[in-house]
C-alpha cells in the first residue's frame, strides 16, 4: 500500500513575526513537504521562510486570500500530494493538530475534514475568540447546515484537510479570491457528497493572528449567503454557474 504524501501548504501575507513558531510546531514526521505562497508581504516572511527551507512562492502582486489558496492547491497537486493541508502562517490554529487532522482521511473515513473550535464547549471563548465572531459563527453554521443538509459545528473554520482527489475535482478555479473561499470550497464538497468530517482544535487569538473585523465580517458573511442563492438557482436549473458542475 502507498503510504500518503501529505504537504502542507500555508497562504501567507507579513507572517514575519509567527511564521518559524508555527514551523517549529509543526510535527514534521506526519509532513512530507511544505510549500508557503507569499502574497506580496511588505515584511521579511520570504527570506525568513527561505531560511527555513520551505519551498516558496511569490505574488508579484497582492491577490487576496483565495488566490493565495489556488496557488498553494495547483502547486501541491503538482507534488503530487495525496492529502494537502492548509494552515496559516498566523500562528491561529495549532500545527501540532496536522496528525489529527489528517487520521480520518488516512482511514478512509473523511473526504475534507476541518478543524472545529466549537466541539469542545466554551473553548473559542476561553480562547479569545471575540463575542461578535462567536455569534456569527453560530449563525452562519446553522444557515449552513440546513441549506447544504450537513452537520458542521464550526463553518468560518481556515484549517482544512482535503483529499488530492477533491482538490483535482471540485473546480475551485471559479471561486472567490477573498476571504469567502473556504466557505466556497465548503459548499461545493457539500453539494458534491464528499465526506466531510470535524477534530477538535483549540481557539487562539493573539495579537500577531489576522482576523477582519466587524464590517467585513457581515459583508463576509452576506457573500456566502450570496453563493448558497446561485447553488440553490443552479441546482433547480433556473441559473447556470460553472462551479457548481
């Protein structure tokens, strides 16, 4: 049996300050390479990512983050990456997970699996996740989970396992440049019946973690309202939208 080639791939923009933390904890004998896209930072992330001997890559210009995650999944398909994962040079979420993160995957039992900071009860509050974001989060998760039929605890999630095969199928080329990709990437595993899965992870909000604030969150939050509209004309054949194909 082949054993996974499992790459890591992290979206970063000025990651300077948290990208060796987030290197150092990664447990690099469940990780057969790394590949970081650097969109156009104005601080020292790709010469200290270069120290580090990641495998960089450079945006001559400043794209967005779901840009940033085309490159990273068209490079890591080009590895040849059984399963990719994505995390964020921000220090957000807990490298040390990778291993949980990839297990259901490995076993045949997750397609996608996401990293979910509401499993655990109470834990994105005792993690700093603002009062706004938590609310939110509730609220998207639910519209989700019964637009799509699906059962997530934590759809804002941005630490992601995929599958190669659902990278190679799902047509992410169509997709958001900004900050509603994951959400896209969502939707489209869900209406494809991918098997979706959740591990706990914990909640961590420093002073270095990215976040958008309260404004862009509802614009964030009514762009996603906006794709499951097009999936839902698309779906009863009253609107075409290639991404959904």
């Amino acid at each position: 049996m082949q054993k996974d080639k499992v790459i890591v791939v992290m979206p970063a923009y000025n990651a300077a300050r948290t990208l060796k933390k987030v290197y150092n904890d990664i447990p690099n004998q469940y990780v057969n390479d790394i590949i970081l896209v650097d969109d156009c930072s104005k601080d020292n992330t790709v010469k200290i990512a270069r120290k580090l001997g990641l495998k960089v890559i450079k945006h001559k210009v400043n794209k967005g983050y779901g840009a940033n995650q085309k490159t990273c999944y068209k490079n890591a398909l080009k590895q040849e990456a059984s399963i990719v994962v994505l995390l964020h040079p921000d220090y957000q979420y807990d490298p040390k997970k990778i291993p949980q993160l990839i297990e259901p995957i490995k076993n045949g039992k997750a397609d996608v699996v996401y990293g979910s900071r509401m499993l655990i009860k109470g834990g994105a509050k005792k993690g700093g996740m603002p009062l706004y974001k938590r609310v939110g989060n509730f609220l998207l998760t639910h519209f989700l989970n019964f637009t799509l039929n699906i059962r997530m605890t934590d759809a804002a999630t941005g630490y992601i396992a995929y599958k190669s095969n659902v990278l190679n199928e799902v047509p992410f080329a169509y997709n958001s440049d900004g900050f509603t990709f994951d959400e896209e990437m969502m939707i489209q595993c869900a209406v494809r019946n991918y098997k979706i899965a959740e591990v706990p992870i914990p909640t961590r909000y420093e002073d270095d973690s990215s976040s958008i604030s309260f404004p862009k969150s509802v614009k964030y939050v009514l762009r996603i309202v906006k794709e499951v509209v097009r999936y839902k004309l698309h779906k009863y054949k009253i609107r075409e939208y290639p991404r959904f194909m």
